[in-house]
C-alpha cells in the first residue's frame, strides 16, 4: 500500500506527496464532507438500526488546520468547524483522488 511521504497545507487544500510518486490535492471542504467518521456516514446496530450520517453533506468555508498519521494506514484531519473523528485510510484518499471528488 502507497503511503503518504509529504502532506502539506496549501490554501484551501490538501497536497499528499505518496511513496510511489504521485501527488494529489483535496480541497478542504470536500475532505470534511466525505469524512468517514460515524458522525457523517452513520453506524448500523446488530438489528440493522442506523444511528447517525444524517448530518450536513456541504461544509463552506471548513478548512483543514492539521493532521496526523494514525499507525501505518490512515489520516486524522482537523477541521476548522472542530471535526476530528474521521480517519481516512491511505487507501480511501487515493480512491477519492481517483474518483475526483
């Protein structure tokens, strides 16, 4: 798995340098709105029962103030609107990268 060598903030978004060569940029807003934390996306109980993920989908004006690697797989963002709970696997980055959104 290609991992992050550099991550830097530039403006309104998010440069990730990755181990293979590749670089990719998310605006912040997008990065927020596709967090896929339990807040944004919901959790299933065992029933089946959804609890949560009904929150906003557009964040205006929210940017990314930090991160963190979380071991050896992921990204934790700060958020400017106090998120912080989403953690992003270098896996899924490269698929938003992909899908451009």
């Amino acid at each position: 798995m290609d991992a992050p060598t550099n991550i830097q903030l530039v403006g309104t978004e998010v440069a990730i340098a990755w181990s293979d060569g590749a670089e990719t940029y998310f605006q912040s807003e997008m990065l927020r709105a596709a967090s896929p934390s339990a807040e944004n996306v919901g959790e299933r109980d065992i029933l089946g029962n959804q609890y949560g993920g009904d929150g906003a989908t557009k964040f205006p004006g929210v940017l990314v103030e930090g991160w963190e690697i979380v071991g050896n797989y992921a990204v934790r963002f700060d958020f400017s609107d106090g998120h912080r709970t989403g953690l992003y696997s270098f896996g899924y980055l490269r698929d938003l990268a992909r899908k451009g959104e």
